[in-house]
C-alpha cells in the first residue's frame, strides 16, 4: 500500500511556490474583475469568487494532493483507461447531458455539477502519449507503421471532437505539446514536419471556411493595421483590451478600480482578466505575474529533463507545455500579438475545471520532482 506514495527526495519547494502564489494571487484578482458582474447579476460581489473556490479550488487541492503523494509510474497504467473515459465524455458533449454557451457545446453537466471535458484531455492525452512513446519494447518513434500512423490517428479522432465542439485553440494548445512530447522521444524529423504542415493545412481550411474564425483573424489584421472598422466586429474586444492594459501605467490604477472589467470588457474574469490585472497594477503586477509564470515554466522543464525514466521526463514536458503555451497564448492575445483566442490564463481564470486540472498537473509535476 504504502508504495503507491513511497518517495525518494523532497519536491521542488521552488515550483510549489510559484503554484501556491499563482493561485492565490488568481484569486485575489478574481475577486476584484467579477466583483461588479457578481453584484450586477446575482446581487454577490463575491458570487464567482466563491464558484472558483468550491468548484474549482476544492477539487485542485484534492487533485493536487493524490497526484503529489500517489506514485507517478501508476499513471502509466491507468493511462489508456483514463484517455477512454476522457474521450467518452468529450461524446457525451454532443448527447443531451451536454450543454452550450454563446454558441459553443463544451460543456458536460452531470446534475450536480458541470465541467468541460476537453480539460480533462490536457491530462490525459499527454499521459497516454507519455506512457505509449516510453515504451521500450516497440520504438514508436522510428516506425511508420507503430508511430507516426498511430500517432495521426488517435490525435485525428480527439481533434474531430474538439473542433465539433468548437474549441479550435483548446484544441492547438494540446495538439501543440504533444508534438512537443512526440519530438522529445526521438522521433524522426520528416515526422514532425509532417505533422505540422499537415495540421497547418487543415486548420487554415477550417479557418478559411468557417465564417466566425475567418472574421477573427481579418478583424485582427484590420485592427494591425489601424482600421477604423473594429467598432463592429471581434477587434472592439482587443481595441478595449489594449485601452484597459494602457491605461494602467507603470503602478496601475488600484486595486479594485478597472473601470473597464464590466462595462467595456466582454470577458473580465475569463478571456480577458489579463487585461484587468494590467490596468489595476500596472507594469509592476504585470511583470510580476509574469516573473511567477517564468519560473513556474523553468522549474517545470528542468523537472522534465531531469527526470530518471522516459515516462516521467515525456509526461512532465507534455504537461508543463500546455501550461506554457496557454499562458504565452492568453497574454498574447489580450496584449495584440496574436488574434483573440478566448482561453483562460492559467490558474487565474474563472472556471472551476480549468482550475482543478492545472493544479492536478502541477500536483504530477512536483511528484515527478520527487523522484529525481
């Protein structure tokens, strides 16, 4: 029994920290962007920081806690199991328990609770891909037929279900670290640059050919080029973003005082609280968060490289890759260096799934640390 939790060293107190700060530093801003929305709609200043906290905060500290103390080479056993359920919920999207949201279905509501499944894939897919490409016995990353073939196949399906959903940047953001993984096990360049044009070609169709992606990305090249035309499409959410991030200055302009998180922007406590931060604290809390997020991202990657077996290194770069990546994405979006994506920053976001499942990565991550 008591293997399951048996460790060799202490965890990395460095990466904890920042997990720790970044979370109650979330919190502290939640409280401040959805205080207005919170009143507006429900009468509770403190309505969304209350979800986060039971829906979101409860279940990543339990996440966190199992995946920091249960031994990590269990996972490459539940592996397959646990990617067959992932998939079987993101199905059950489509079915009448799930539910949709401004026109997406992303949703899974199991009467007493709600989550998005494709969450959960950020797990396990980058689990599954560990587990499957450490494998000594067959080299998957050699082989045409046991590698590459496998590998287009399994990440074909779960990106036809992400797309239906839509959630195409959900979507890049896993796709993304698993090519990462894929690279790290050694597999054989002409591969990798198969994967990438490939999936570049088939995501700039989708793109080409749905009307609401198209409109986004010529919104934002409109915008780089000082349109005046932005007032009517996805660029006023990127023009007031950039307002609200100017505004602050170099110490913001307090805490609790964003004068655009309710009336200007239209996700202050998801796609845009970024922004929010900017305004309230300026380059300062900025730099600041950033600093954490750097650190964090540090320590993730010289965890995976130090590592003593292949599972552990490919899962923890999977997993600290899609950290990074959401983060880099989130910021960039909000700041204009890349078209509006609409995903949450990590640990700082309102949303309860999103909440648990990274604080359940950084849990597998710090147990990973243990071991080397």
């Amino acid at each position: 029994m008591f293997k399951f939790f048996k460790t060799d060293h202490r965890p990395d107190y460095i990466f904890t920290l920042c997990v720790i700060i970044l979370t109650v530093f979330g919190l502290i801003m939640l409280s401040s962007a959805s205080s207005d929305l919170g009143k507006i709609k429900f009468n509770d200043s403190y309505y969304y920081l209350k979800h986060q906290i039971f829906y979101g905060l409860s279940f990543g500290i339990i996440g966190y806690l199992l995946t920091s103390y249960f031994n990590y080479k269990k996972l490459k056993r539940l592996a397959v199991p646990f990617l067959i359920i992932s998939v079987i919920f993101l199905i059950l999207v489509f079915t009448p328990l799930g539910f949709s949201n401004k026109g997406a279905t992303r949703w899974l509501n199991l009467g007493f609770f709600s989550f998005q499944p494709a969450e959960l894939l950020k797990i396990s897919f980058i689990v599954y891909l560990a587990a499957w490409l450490s494998n000594r016995k067959i080299n998957r990353q050699s082989s045409f037929y046991r590698g590459f073939l496998p590998f287009s196949i399994i990440a074909g399906v779960i990106a036809f279900l992400i797309l239906k959903q839509p959630a195409t940047t959900t979507l890049i953001i896993i796709m993304t670290a698993a090519l990462i993984i894929y690279f790290f096990s050694g597999a054989k360049m002409r591969y990798i640059f198969g994967i990438i044009l490939g999936g570049a070609m088939i995501l700039a169709l989708i793109v080409y050919f749905t009307p609401y992606r198209y409109e986004r990305i010529v919104s934002f090249l409109k915008f780089k080029e000082g349109s005046g035309e932005i007032q009517q499409t996805s660029g006023y959410q990127l023009d007031k973003s950039l307002i609200a991030i100017g505004s602050g200055g170099f110490f913001g302009i307090g805490f609790g005082k964003s004068t655009t998180k309710y009336k200007y922007l239209p996700e202050p406590i998801g796609d845009s609280i970024f922004a929010v931060i900017a305004e309230e604290l300026g380059f300062v809390g900025s730099f600041f968060l950033i600093s954490i997020f750097v650190n964090l991202l540090i320590r993730g990657f010289l965890i995976a490289i130090r590592a003593d077996d292949q599972f552990a290194k490919l899962m923890a770069m999977g997993l600290i890759s899609v950290i990074g990546i959401q983060t880099f994405i989130h910021i960039a979006a909000v700041s204009g260096l890349i078209p509006l994506t609409g995903v949450p920053l990590p640990f700082i976001s309102y949303g309860g799934t999103s909440l648990a499942v990274f604080l359940t990565m950084a849990g597998i991550i710090v147990n990973i640390s243990k071991h080397t």
